[in-house]
C-alpha cells in the first residue's frame, strides 16, 4: 500500500481485548474459556474499537524489559474474577480493579503518542495506515453445517462466538494458494500438537504409516479427505493449538508440496525453531488435516468462491 514498514505493538492488543474477555467471562459465570489464547478476529475487533499503536508508543513491558511473561498476570486476573463471580453480587467498580492490574502488568495505554513527528490518537495511528478490520474474513471446512454458510466456530479460543464461513476443504486450499500466489499471506490456525509435527526438524507431514514413529523423513502421505477432517475435528484429535502465518509455497526434493510458515515465537527464539530462524514448513496433507480455520483478506479469496460465500 506504499506506507512503508511499521513496527506494530502487538501487546495493545492484548491489553485492549482482556477487559472484554474478562467482562464476557464473568457474565457467563465463569462458564466459558479464559486463557491467553485468542482468534485471529481478536486483533481486527481491536483496530476497528480502538485502533491500533505503533511498538515504541507501546511495548506492553513494565517490569521484564527482554521478554513478555504473561503467566502471573493470567493466574492474577483470573483469581480476581473467580473471587467476583463467587460473590454472586458483582460491584460495581471491579472492572477498575482489573484495568489498574492490566496497566501494572503491562503498561497503560496512550491516549496520544508521536510517530515519524506526527501526533496520533490509536484511531487517527490506524486509518493513517488504511488497514479495514472489515476486508478481512475468517474461513473453515467442516461438514456438521451447510457449506457457503456462516457458523459458530465451536472451539474454545472462540469465546466470544464469532462467525467463520464454511467452504468445503478442496476451496479451502484453493484460497490459501491464491492468497500466496497474489501477494497475499494467510493466517492459519490448527493443531501443532501431532507426533508428525516435527518441530525439531522444522516440519510437519501425515505419513501414511502412522505407526512409524522413527522415521526419520516419511514421504508417503496419507491423502487427507473432507471426511477425515471432520473424524478428527470430532473425536478431538486436531484441535485449537496455535496461530501462525502461511507466507509461501515450497517443495522438497520429491516434490511434495510445503507450505512456508511463520511462527510468533521470533527467530531467536530458545530450543525447538532458532535453526530455521523463526519459520516451518507444513506440508499440504498436514494443511488439509490441521487447519482449524484461516483469516484472508477477501481480495485473495478466488471470485466464484466469494460468490458463494456472498463476500462483496
């Protein structure tokens, strides 16, 4: 779009959206998911509520400056609102309590900053970039409801039942190749949890021999079908791991087909990825298999698919 690179603070986010995740958590009495985790529809509500800030106007760190440790805020947080919602009889100041630990824990949010010598509000900061919220669409494949409908995408992350749109797997993988091959990226989320996800090694197949757990390289992979998605997705074996970035398309030396994969954990991250900087590769069966759901923008979703769909 010609704006340059920006360096965005992924942590607004975060900040912004716990409140709401805390509030629909204690109206649901406690019934619902609360953890770290999200959807990918988290950040877009964010920029289209509040905006969104560059990194150096907020980093979201007040006490650890190397690194983000969210696990004691979490473990606070919830300890605060489990209390309230064992009261039974809700103040009407609690929200403030929990804004005052979110500012502690990660730094309060500016009301204006200055960027490259101009002033912004977060809502000025995010149309002065002409980033929509609302281009971008979340897409999944799953045969317990009608295809070229929107549903509740029932999984836990989804706490705040947000609608996906339901195509069947084959165009599912048609509008991640389009995506890629148009200059378009795809955010996928799905399941890193199986043995064949060798994150050691940097990839992650769906042999055909499942039992062979040894095998250094498996080649021979199982053909994925819409019905084993749909087994899988039922008897909880792929479930709602993580959040990663599809950025291209790769084959090895057999020609399989791989797709180039963006972790969030950063390249110089400790243990399982620092040797490939950051980055996997998925090969396309374990695409079919793992993929939960998407987030594209609709320009990348081919035009008879957005048809169906009704995306104007």
């Amino acid at each position: 779009m010609g704006k340059g690179m920006i360096d965005l603070s992924e942590m607004y986010t975060v900040r912004m959206r716990y409140p709401f995740k805390v509030e629909n958590y204690v109206r649901y009495h406690g019934r619902v998911n609360f953890g770290q985790g999200g959807q990918a529809h988290d950040v877009m509500d964010v920029i289209k509520e509040f905006g969104m800030v560059p990194y150096e106007a907020y980093t979201g760190k007040t006490w650890d400056k190397d690194r983000h440790n969210h696990s004691e805020l979490g473990s606070v947080l919830k300890g605060m609102i489990d209390a309230v919602i064992k009261r039974r009889n809700p103040t009407p100041v609690w929200k403030k309590a929990v804004d005052k630990v979110l500012d502690v824990y990660m730094g309060e949010v500016p009301a204006e900053f200055t960027y490259e010598g101009k002033t912004y509000t977060p809502k000025s900061f995010a149309k002065e970039t002409g980033l929509n919220p609302d281009d971008y669409v979340e897409i999944t494949s799953y045969t317990h409801h009608p295809f070229y409908e929107k549903f509740i995408l029932e999984i836990p992350d989804n706490y705040d039942n947000s609608f996906y749109y339901n195509v069947p797997v084959d165009e599912l993988m048609n509008i991640i190749d389009n995506a890629l091959e148009n200059g378009y990226s795809v955010a996928f989320d799905g399941d890193v949890s199986d043995k064949f996800f060798f994150g050691k090694k940097g990839y992650a197949v769906v042999p055909e021999d499942r039992l062979d757990t040894e095998a250094e390289e498996p080649e021979k992979e199982v053909q994925v079908t819409q019905k084993m998605r749909q087994e899988q997705f039922d008897n909880f074996k792929i479930t709602d791991d993580h959040l990663m970035h599809l950025t291209g398309i790769a084959k090895n030396q057999e020609g399989t087909k791989f797709y180039y994969t963006k972790n969030s954990w950063g390249a110089e991250s400790k243990g399982k990825e620092r040797q490939f900087k950051g980055y996997w590769y998925m090969s396309e069966q374990y695409v079919r298999l793992s993929t939960i759901a998407i987030m594209v923008h609709k320009d990348a979703i081919p035009a008879a698919i957005r048809t169906k769909l009704n995306i104007k």
